[in-house]
C-alpha cells in the first residue's frame, strides 16, 4: 500500500527543514477582487511624484 498523502507531505517537509530551509506564508492581494485595479491606480498616483523626484539622483545601479 501506497503512503499516505499527509504522510507523503511530513516527509518532503521533513526534507527541506533538513536541507536548511523553514517554510513561510505569504499573503498578496488578489488581484481579481473588484476595486483592485481602482486601488493599484491610487496608490501609482500617490507615489508617482515621489518616484519622479527620485528619477533626478539617477540610477543606484550604475557605478
């Protein structure tokens, strides 16, 4: 008989904790919920004039 799928599960994480690696979770915002794209544009023009003043000192990453 086959393992089961929780036992499948602990051993691959047993397996990377074991390597050095620790799980996490990370939430984003869902992008398909109604108002998303109303907000993503408020908060662009909330930080355009900001990123414009910064485009003036140029780009960090050139030497």
């Amino acid at each position: 008989m086959p393992p089961s799928v929780g036992m499948s599960v602990r051993e691959r994480r047993d397996a990377v904790r074991a390597a050095g690696l620790r799980p996490v979770q990370i939430w984003v915002p869902d992008m398909r919920r109604p108002g998303f794209a109303g907000e993503r544009l408020r908060q662009s023009r909330v930080v355009a004039p900001t990123d414009a003043a910064l485009a003036d000192l140029g780009d960090p990453q050139d030497p």
